[in-house]
C-alpha cells in the first residue's frame, strides 16, 4: 500500500540500489559488524551482496543468507553508526511535506532516471543530457544519504529566495511588545491602529519600522485561544480551548452502562404557547430534560411555565422513577441555585445518588445534554406554528411574522406532541455518537450491565412524600383549635385533637401546586390536613399565592397603616376579588395549563406535586463547597 498514486507508480519492481533488512539499509558504502569485524558493502545485487573486510578480503554472500544473519542478529550496525532508522525519518519528513504536483514531478523524474540507469539511452523530449544527468546525481546522493532516491527528485522551488529575516532585532522586540501591550488588550484596538502607533514610535527612535502585512502575519502566528482571551474574555475563548477528553485514565466520559451518569438541564422552549381554555398568549414554556450519558436516551423531562427552579428538579427526578423505577447513580447539574437546594441535595443522598457540578462557563461538560436541546430544536420545535426563530434578529421582526401572533399550540398538545417525539422519534433514529438508536444501546447496555435490582425505587406514597417541600425548620407547631401555619395559612386535621399532638411540633410538607392542602406526620404517619380556606386555595400553586401575597403588602406599605399582615381571610379575600386582574389572571391561566399537563404525570400515581418551591436564602450556602464534573 503507498500513500498515493504517485508514489504507488513510483515504487514499480525494478533493479533497486539497496534493500532494507531489520533495522539496517543495505547500500554502497554501509558499515556492519559481523562476528566482532567491520565488513564493508560494496555492490548489493539482485542475488548476491559483495563484502570488504578489514584486511581487505572480498566475500560475496547470498541475499538471502545476508537477510537471515540480520534477522538472528548476527549482522548489526557498529556502535555510532547512523541506524537506517534515522534515514528513514528523513526521506518521511520529506516526503511529508511535499505537494501533489511535487510527486506527480517526482515520479517523472524516477522514470526517466531508472531507465537510464537500467541502459536505457533513449533521447527523451524536453529533457536535456545535462539535466538528466544532474536528475541521476540526485537520485544517487538521496539514496546514498537517505536511503530513497525518490525523495532527491522532489522539486525544491519552494526553498528558492532569502528567507532570512530583514527587519533588526529592535524592530522586532517593539512589534512584539505592540501586539502584547496594545493589540491584545481589553479595549480591542483594531490592528491598524496599533500599527500606526508602531510605526511613530520606531520613527522616533529611528529603526526601521515593519509594513502593515508584516504586523498582521506576527498578530497572525500568536496563540488565537490565548489572543481571544486577552481581547474577549475567558468565555468568548471558550470555543478555542483544547478538548477535555475524559474524566480521568480508567473512567469512561460517559459512564460504561445505563444510569451510571445522566445529566439535568434545562431550555426555554422556542414556541409560543397559549392558554387551552381562553386562547390567551402564555409566552415561552420552560423544559427540564434528564439525560442518559451512556445511551444518550432521555429518561426524564418536564415542561412548565416556571423559569428554571428546583421545582422542576425535582418533578423530573419523579418522573424517572415513575417511568423508570429507579434514579442514576450520579447526576451532573450546572451551578445554578436551583441545583443546590437543601430538598434537592437530601434527596439524592436518601437514595444514593452522587451530584457533580459543571465548571462554570464551560457547556462542554454538558455536551451530552446541551446537543440533545439543540436537536429537539431543528428537529421539532423550529417546524412548529409560532416557533421563536425570528426574535433572534429583533429588528425584523413585523406584525406578520410575529411568533405571538402565530401561536396555536397550547402547553398539555405540547407536552402531547413532545412525549411523542422524544419517546417514539428521537429514540429510535440512530444517533451519530453511538451508531446505534438511543433506544438499541439503552437495552444492550441494561443487559450488559445487569437490572440491578437493588437500585430499584418504588413509586408509592413514601417517595412522593419525599419530593414534597417543606419549611425552613422543617416542623411547624400544633396549635390548639388551629393547627399549624405554613406561609402565613393555617392547616388543621381532626388527629390534633388526640393527645399529646397539641404544643408538639410535627414535621410538616405541603403542596407547591395545591396550597389548599398540606401534611403532617402524626403518629408515624403522614396525615392530610386542610387549609382554613380551603374552598379558595384549593388547586391553586404557591406561586400564585406568593403573587397575591406581594401585591397584598405592597398595598399595606403604599397606605398609612402602621402596621400591616397578610392574613389568609385577608388574602382569600383579596384573591377572590382580584380574579380578573391582568398579573393574577395571566399567572391563573398558566396554572391551569400547567395542572393538565400534572395529570399526564401522575398517570394513576398517588397524588403529588410534579415541582418544589423556591430555596429560601437558608437553603443555599454561597460560599458552598461541591464536587465539581470533570476537574480532578
């Protein structure tokens, strides 16, 4: 096999100069040690090798013989010798760096040679005596110093010329100390600009000064990764840092079999959504994906009105173990708050689950993830009515093609369609990473990996708790005739009557999308207990409250009260006379939605919450410290 065509028609049998053995070149003039003596070779034939020895005896030995002593190691080059290894780098180094149009020139040129050297005298158009004989010198002396005399009728026009440098030293330091201090610097200077300071200061100091192109060729032959940096930032020289290839030398970047990693992210859905029952515009939904690592299978997903909270951590956490029956074994996250949470985090360690979090600015880690979002984009999203392409160049945006204008879909035909898409389209097209479908590699993975049976999960009343949120210190305190408070509302169940409860503080959860109820644990048990004003929290979120609240204070603050509280008659009262006011009504309408879309979740499952509150400030350490993906 040879590298190209040229090279292949080059190397046809004919009566060659040297023949390589083991790690020696057979040629005129080589050097071998032969039983402790130096022989000398003199002709190397088709059938026979001519020796000289030191006391100036003649063998001739067969090739054959020869080839088999050097293979034994009988015959070996003496020591400071040049090994034929070396040579052999110098004729690739050549060979290497020469053009198309050199080898095809090359091999005119061996053809001309060998069938002159093989008697061939035959005049040749275009090709003087003289020239030929200067093509057959250099054929020689290649072989003689490389080993290939291939490599000597290479053309050498590229070598023609002074290629020294004319500019001085001087010149040459104050350029680079122009590109350094001036052109790669934060203010992203243009490089005329630092030319033209250039070129007056070694005016002043009178040395030559370069030309425009010249500077551009030095900017040019720096470091583009680490020019970036200095003039954009580390972010924007993201793109030109090297490749982080693996984890480590014995662990796999993506794990060696199903839900052994998966990663968790998020993406602001690029379609306009509006309401099922008013047709009013909800804007732009917000999807949490969690991703197989291995098998590149998404396990999990959820979509809701909410920006990126860990509500939506912890409603697709439940939904892999309602589909699944089981959590991965380690969870790659992002360093958003919502991933740091005291709920989030406990949960993980309940079921021994190992959280690593991405470096910062450096969506590489997240790959994995990141591609998927970018796929269902051009995939589904961008070919639905009211996709957001166009808001990406704000200034061609019209009434015509608005995306708000255009929107149809609705958020549970979304989630419909999505569902659809993710677990019927996207996992059964062969993914270009794997070869294979999502799909194909996920179940060759689980058998190769094994069930696991231990890792197993059951979705049942007590893991549903276990997403539930709950206060900042966890328990709330059993007041007599009452109850307990959560967020300013009063919870009672008919169990606090019984003995011993009253005064007693309890664990408490409550549901973030249905504030109407809430549940303490009594008598080793959870209990559901009910809302003073149950009929008007019933089915509605926290979030919905927490709105109502603010607009409730905001109100107190603005009167000439001294003192003011939200009370839950106050705010009953309030949210029933607000019902048709446009922040209320907008955030009502998304609920709605969003509580159809819940149904599809549960599917039967014991009644629970797809999502979790806000952390409070209490929840999350700034000055935390976590495992980080992908730094060791």
């Amino acid at each position: 096999m040879f590298a190209n065509a040229q090279i292949g028609s080059a190397e046809r049998p004919v009566a060659r100069q040297h023949r390589e053995t083991a790690a020696i070149t057979l040629h005129p003039g080589t050097v071998l040690l032969w039983d402790d003596r130096q022989w000398q070779v003199l002709n190397v034939g088709t059938n026979l090798v001519a020796l000289l020895g030191q006391d100036r005896n003649f063998v001739e030995v067969p090739v054959t013989a020869m080839e088999g002593l050097m293979l034994r190691g009988r015959v070996q080059a003496p020591e400071g010798g040049q090994p034929s290894g070396v040579q052999g780098k110098s004729a690739t180094r050549k060979l290497a760096a020469a053009t198309s149009e050199d080898l095809e020139t090359a091999s005119t040129r061996v053809r001309l040679v060998r069938g002159h050297l093989n008697g061939c005298l035959d005049e040749h158009p275009g090709v003087s005596a003289r020239t030929l004989r200067l093509w057959v010198q250099r054929y020689t002396a290649a072989e003689q110093a490389c080993g290939d005399g291939f490599v000597g009728l290479l053309p050498q026009t590229r070598d023609r010329g002074n290629r020294t440098r004319r500019l001085p030293e001087s010149t040459r330091t104050l350029m680079e100390l122009s590109i350094a201090e001036d052109y790669e610097t934060a203010k992203q200077k243009r490089r005329y600009e630092c030319w033209a300071v250039l070129k007056e200061k070694c005016t002043e100091r009178g040395i030559p000064f370069p030309c425009y192109s010249t500077y551009c060729e030095a900017v040019n032959e720096r470091s583009v990764h680490s020019q970036t940096r200095k003039r954009l930032g580390p972010r924007a020289a993201y793109a030109t840092k090297e490749f982080y290839w693996s984890l480590d030398q014995q662990t796999p970047r993506h794990g060696d079999r199903p839900f052994e990693i998966a990663h968790i992210d998020h993406t602001e859905v690029d379609v306009e959504l509006v309401c099922a029952e008013t047709g009013r515009l909800l804007f732009r939904p917000w999807w949490t994906v969690m991703t197989d690592a291995f098998s590149r299978r998404i396990l999990a997903m959820a979509l809701s009105f909410e920006p990126p909270s860990y509500r939506s951590c912890m409603a697709v956490l439940r939904d892999c173990v309602r589909r699944h029956g089981r959590l991965p074994q380690i969870v790659v996250v992002d360093c958003g708050p919502e991933f740091r949470s005291t709920y989030f985090e406990s949960l993980l360690a309940r079921f021994e689950c190992t959280k690593k979090t991405r470096p910062p600015a450096q969506a590489r880690f997240g790959s994995v993830c990141e591609r998927l979002l970018g796929t269902a984009n051009t995939q589904f999203f961008h070919n639905l009515r009211g996709n957001t392409q166009v808001t990406r160049n704000v200034r061609q945006v019209t009434k015509q093609n608005d995306p708000s204008q255009a929107a149809t879909w609705t958020l549970p035909a979304l989630f419909d369609k999505l569902c659809e898409y993710v677990f019927d389209v996207y996992d059964t097209i062969d993914h270009p990473a794997l070869g294979e479908s999502p799909r194909s590699a996920f179940l060759r993975g689980m058998a190769d990996g094994g069930a696991r049976l231990h890792r197993m999960i059951a979705y049942d009343d007590d893991f549903v708790m276990a997403t539930l949120p709950t206060t900042v210190k966890g328990s709330a305190k059993v007041s007599p005739g009452r109850g307990f408070k959560i967020h300013n509302l009063w919870y009672w169940s008919d169990t606090f009557r019984d003995q011993g409860v009253e005064n007693a503080s309890v664990p408490v959860r409550y549901d973030p999308f249905d504030v109407g109820t809430a549940y303490a644990y009594v008598r080793e048990q959870w209990v559901k207990c009910y809302s003073e004003q149950y009929m008007v929290f019933s089915g509605r979120s926290e979030k919905e409250i927490m709105l109502a609240s603010a607009e409730l204070i905001r109100r107190g603050r603005s009167s000439s009260q001294a003192r003011f509280s939200v009370t839950a008659s106050r705010l009953a009262s309030f949210i029933q006379a607000t019902e048709l006011e446009e922040g209320f009504l907008l955030q009502r309408l998304r609920e709605r939605n969003q509580a159809l879309v819940r149904g599809v979740y549960d599917n039967g499952a014991p009644a629970a919450t797809e999502a979790m509150p806000e952390p409070n400030r209490d929840d999350v350490d700034a000055n935390e410290t976590f495992e980080t993906y992908g730094e060791f």
